[in-house]
C-alpha cells in the first residue's frame, strides 16, 4: 500500500509506513497503512496532538479512499507524551503490553503530574487522562495484527524503559521496527522510576533479534537509527547499569 509521504510533513520508512516528530517533547509517532486498515503508533502528548495526528492521518489515507481511517492505535509504553492524546482515536482498537491498563487506572494522577513537571499545562493534562482511552487488547508475548496485505508483529520487549514496553515490527523490503523510547537519538535515554535497567539490556537485545541487522530503527525521540546504533546505545546503558 503506497502513501504519498512527500510534502506531508512525515517522513516515509517505506510505501506504506511513515512517522512524524511531534513539537515540543520531539516525540515519534508513527503510521502503518495497509488495504483493510491502519495502524498509528502513539498518541501524542495531549487531545491536541491526539487530533492532529488522526486529522493528518486522514489526509493521508484519503487518496487510498473515502472510507479509510485509523482502524487500530498501539502505544509503546505508558509515559505522558506518548499515550494522553489516546482519546483522540476514540473508536479504534486499541493495543498496548500486558499491565498498561493497571496503569492508567491506577497511577492516573502520577501520569498527569509527571505530564505538569515536563511543561504541559495541568488542565490540558488532566482533561487527557480524564478520558483516556485503555487498551481494548493487552499483548503479553506476540501479537500478529493483519492491516490487510501488511501482517504488522506486536511485541511486549519490557520491563525496560518502562514495566511495559512495546515494539512494533513492520515487514517490508527494509524491516521497520518503532522502538518507543528502549531507544532515544536525540538525548540519552531517560530512567525514571517506572524504569527496570536490570532489563533493559536484553530488551535490545530483543529488538535487535526481531529487526535484524539491516533494518531501521525508530526511537522515541530523533531520527531514525541502524542496526549499530542500537546495539552501541545496548552497550552504554549496560555499562551505566552495571548489567552484562
């Protein structure tokens, strides 16, 4: 499935995968087109950014036809500036690693707090996680989702970056796996304290396995990143964490 990626303001990884870097946080989020439906990675950091990826997201899909839309939403990991935009896609279906959920309900008022430290105005904060959309679909293991013509792999890498970390694998000419934050280019990657290092590691080691060496590599935050990035950016947090 071929998208006109040019002049869109997002990047193309291939016919049909793209993403773009969001203002503000520098946060990918990406998109996954097949013939029956398609697939965006990350909502955003707000019900703002939430619109304006399914606004554009439609633009795109248009000239596929009138009827195409998002169908499917999968969020890598439950920090703020990747998941509060979710109510946006109200009406998709909805994926992210087994114990998102728990999150949401349970640590709501830590997702805004952690959104208000970072600079996002705390009722625009507080309004998103108000309506947050859960994940309809908790993916323990693997997860083969079929867009139509593009068999998408779902994969729980966590714990890591976070207790719940997921990558998405887009088959194609040149693999195409959507990192979350496991991988950052634009700034050291970031340990809070939802983070597992002891993990983390060997959630590289994961991604790496499901890429391959030829692949491309797309982090949370910058641009996109190969095979050796991603296993040098392996090796520094095992020597930060003292992990082998």
């Amino acid at each position: 499935m071929t998208v006109l990626w040019e002049d869109s303001g997002w990047e193309a990884l291939g016919p049909g995968a793209g993403r773009t870097r969001l203002p503000g946080w520098d946060c990918t989020a990406g998109l996954v087109v097949g013939e029956r439906g398609a697939l965006m990675i990350d909502a955003g950091s707000g019900l703002g950014e939430g619109a304006r990826l399914r606004t554009e997201a439609r633009r795109l899909l248009a000239p596929l036809g009138a009827d195409r839309r998002v169908t499917h939403l999968a969020l890598t990991h439950p920090h703020f500036d990747h998941v509060l935009g979710a109510a946006a896609f109200a009406g998709v279906e909805v994926f992210g690693a087994v114990g998102m959920d728990a999150v949401f309900v349970h640590e709501r008022d830590e997702l805004v707090a952690d959104a208000v430290r970072n600079g996002l105005d705390p009722p625009v904060a507080a309004e998103a996680a108000d309506v947050l959309v859960h994940p309809h679909h908790q993916v323990a293991g693997e997860w083969t989702l079929d867009l139509g013509g593009v068999t998408v792999l779902l994969a729980n890498v966590g714990p890591a970056h976070t207790a719940h970390d997921l990558a998405v694998l887009v088959p194609g000419e040149r693999e195409v796996v959507f990192c979350g934050d496991l991988v950052e280019e634009s700034g050291e990657p970031q340990a809070g304290p939802d983070a597992v290092p002891s993990h983390w590691p060997a959630a590289l080691d994961r991604l790496l396995a499901l890429g391959g060496e030829d692949a491309l590599y797309v982090p949370g935050h910058g641009a996109v990143v190969d095979a050796a990035f991603v296993r040098s950016q392996r090796d520094e947090l095992a020597a930060r964490f003292g992990v082998s």
